[in-house]
C-alpha cells in the first residue's frame, strides 16, 4: 500500500492526516486499518515508533458517531502514554468534532468528571482510574463500539490483567476490540481467546529487538566517572537528549548535575506530583528544555521526534526496558543514537542485554582507547550473576533485587504512570503491585461483580 488515500479514510480524517505530513502508511497502518474499518478485531505486535495510535486511531474516528455518547475506549497502562495517546487522536481527528478526554490516577477528579460531563465520544484510560469511574457511573459502557488494549505486554507486567478482564466484562459484546503489543507472552494470548472474536493477526517486525535505525554504543566506565563521558556525549548531540536513571535519587543527583553544568534540564520520576510531571513534559516537547532526565516511568510515554541521543545512564534490569527506552529516539523512521553507560558492577547486566540485541553494538572501549580494569573480587562476582542471568520478557517476574515486582522508576504507588486508585497524590516510601493496590479479595476477583467492590469512593 503506497498511500493513505488507499485506505478509504473518510475527507474530515484525509484533511488532518496530510495536515501532518503523512503519506504512506507505516506496515502496522497499511494491514490493520482496513481489517479495522470492515469491523474485524485485531491482534497488532509492532515496536513503538510505528504508528500504532494512528492504526486504531483512524478507525475509531471514522466509525465513531458524533454526539452518539462514549463509544470509543482505549486503555493503556501509563498515564504519560494516556495523554500522548489522546493528543494524537485529536490531532487526527482534528475536523471530525470528535470529542476525546483522558482518564488517569494523579490528576484531580473533578476535572476529569467535568470533562466527562461534556459528553465525549472517545476516552482514553489507566486501568484503575477507569475502573473507579466504572464503579461510580460517571463512565457508562452501554454505546461502546471500539476497544483498543495498548501496550498490553506493559499491562501484564504490572498486574493489570485482572483489572482489564473486569473492564472488559462491562463492555458490550459486540463490539471491535483491537490489542497491540511489542510481545506476546501467553498470558496476552490467552487474554485474546477469550476476549476478541476470530482477530486478525497482524505481525510487524517480530525481530522487534533489532533497533532499525538506531546507532547503539556502551561504554564500560567506573560509575564515578559517568557524568564527565555522559556531558561529552551531550555536547556531541545535535537535537534533544533523554538520559535514563534506574532510580529517583539517582535521576535527581543527575538532573542536578547537569543543570550545575548549565543544560537546560527537566526531570521526570515517580515520587513527582502530576502537574509538575506534566509540566515537566510540555517543556521537553516544545523545546524549552534540551535534556530529559527520566525513570522508566517515561519509557513508553514520550513522542518528541526531536530527540536524537538516549543515554541509559544505569543499565536497566530486564532486556525489554532496554529496548524501550532506545526506542525514544529514530522515530517514525527517523535516525537516533543510544549510548549506555555500563559500571563495572553492571556488567553482567549488560553482557545478558547485549545477547538480545541484533544490530551492531560500538564498543566505545576500544573507538576511544578507554580499558577496563575490574578488580579481582568484582570479577568473580560479575562470574556468578552471569551463570545465573535475568530473566527475559514481560510476564515473568524478574528479581529486581529481592523484590516481587519492578520499580519501574523507584517512586511510590503511582511511579510507572500507574492510574492505580493510590496514586490520587503522590508517592510512597515503597513500590506497591498496581494490582495489589485495590485490596481486592480473592472472591471479589473471581466474580467481578459491583458488591464485593469498594463503590464508596472518597473523591
């Protein structure tokens, strides 16, 4: 397919879409919006990067009557990725009168029922916050066309699934339910047997480790010598820098540093109120800020086509993070660089990650003559993590340190984005499971059933 013309998108969508700039659809857009539009459901496994909001944007737009009530419902795990998923379907849908409001924990509710009650068509989610406007009415499912699960490898990973399956036992049955994902552990399949009628499959890029068009460097360095090679690489950049940290106090001290060297500087990590993440976000995305210092928080959450390195300033602790945050950078096609920065006592960490990469790594070491001298009593310990590797992929649980689940940023309840029913205001002193959360019984689960919830919500 050489354009979108030939997709038969209705006049009010064509305007905005060449008011964008795009032409010719993406693989994932080109397969999936026709089997979309005709009202069959969808399994779509695409990296980030490909247009996939446009893939099950479109559709929704098209068939979506204005003025009909909420018949558009879009679920995603992280609250940055909601907004970034909502202003893409208005930008898309910019003539259609299509109204789209974003739902999420952190933000007051009472702009979110004000919003609501302007009667949109088309609601973008977190699992929990919707489950709480579920619960309380102020969101009915009764018009309810389109369903589209996003990232819902990231969903199962931080115990959403029940949470979805609940949802979606609210919804009506008939209506088209699309789910895209950068993996498809078992879990996500067997959600999709039960849950989606006959879906088409539609595989892009399952190699999805390979980093098309990203330059991928390491350098293995001592950790206190990180700041003085991460400004080098900063001055070398041309275009907006992300620099990932695996925890909040290490995203403060490096944010700090930076900005005593005089980079413009943001930051984003979980202990962070909303309004000030958000603000945080809009002068990263409108160029008022050079440098984004962020936790996985961030990861799945940013779309600045601006941003041309990505710096992983502490080597994340599972494969797949690796290839998210890298995946901030080369956009929709464009070109970008990921350096990251590997201490001596990570390089077991990192030996595993680069086992999954497909694409030439640089190896910095040897390009700028920099050697490596691990002492003895690190070495036999970097021995044993090896012979004993992370685990690889969403749905299984890596250590992370002795705990249960990932910190996803080190922040409290709310610190991936969550829209947990705790992350109303703020963090906590530690990480609790999104699901765990909503203190539900074990009965409670099995029956998904009003009375055995919590409906008096404290607002």
């Amino acid at each position: 397919m050489n354009t979108f013309e030939e997709l038969k998108i209705n006049e009010d969508i064509m305007r905005s879409i060449k008011e964008l700039g795009f032409t010719t659809p993406f693989p994932i857009q080109a397969q999936a919006i026709p089997e979309l539009l005709q009202g069959n459901d969808v399994i779509g496994q695409a990296h980030t990067g490909t247009g996939k909001t446009a893939t099950f944007g479109i559709p929704m737009l098209q068939n979506i009557i204005h003025g009909g009530g909420i018949q558009g419902l879009v679920i995603a795990p992280t609250r940055e990725l909601a907004i970034q998923i909502t202003e893409e379907i208005k930008k898309v849908g910019k003539y259609t009168k299509i109204k789209v409001v974003t739902v999420y924990g952190g933000q007051g509710i009472g702009i979110q029922l004000d919003a609501l009650r302007r009667k949109p068509e088309i609601v973008v989610a977190t699992p929990g916050r919707l489950i709480d406007h579920l619960d309380n009415g102020s969101i009915r499912t009764n018009d309810i066309k389109h369903v589209v699960l996003d990232e819902a490898d990231v969903m199962l990973d931080m115990g959403f699934i029940e949470d979805i399956e609940y949802v979606l036992q609210k919804v009506p049955g008939n209506r088209i339910t699309s789910l895209f994902s950068a993996t498809m552990p078992p879990e996500i399949l067997r959600l999709s047997d039960r849950y989606l009628n006959n879906p088409k499959h539609i595989l892009i890029d399952l190699d999805d480790l390979s980093g098309d068009g990203i330059d991928q460097a390491f350098l293995v360095i001592k950790d206190r010598d990180k700041h003085k090679y991460l400004t080098d690489f900063i001055n070398q950049n041309r275009g907006q820098v992300i620099v990932f940290c695996s925890t909040k106090i290490r995203t403060r001290n490096v944010a700090r540093d930076l900005q005593k060297s005089r980079y413009k500087v943001v930051a984003i990590e979980g202990d962070m109120s909303q309004n000030k993440r958000e603000y945080s976000m809009m002068k990263f995305r409108k160029n008022q800020a050079d440098i984004l210092v962020a936790t996985d928080v961030a990861a799945r959450g940013i779309d600045v086509p601006r941003v041309g390195l990505v710096v992983n300033y502490d080597v994340p602790n599972q494969d797949m993070i690796y290839f998210h945050r890298i995946g901030r950078t080369a956009r929709a096609g464009a070109k970008g660089k990921a350096i990251t920065l590997v201490s001596y006592s990570s390089i077991a960490d990192w030996k595993f990650i680069k086992k999954q990469i497909k694409s030439d790594l640089i190896d910095l070491n040897k390009t700028m003559g920099i050697e490596v001298h691990i002492p003895d009593p690190l070495k036999r310990e970097v021995g044993r993590r090896i012979a004993q590797p992370m685990r690889s992929g969403y749905g299984r649980r890596p250590s992370y340190g002795g705990r249960s689940r990932p910190s996803y940023g080190g922040g409290g309840r709310s610190s991936y984005g969550g829209g947990g029913r705790s992350s109303y205001g703020g963090g906590h002193s530690r990480d609790v499971p999104a699901r765990d959360q909503y203190k539900r019984s074990s009965s409670t689960r099995s029956s998904y059933g009003r009375q055995g919830r919590d409906t008096k919500k404290k607002w």
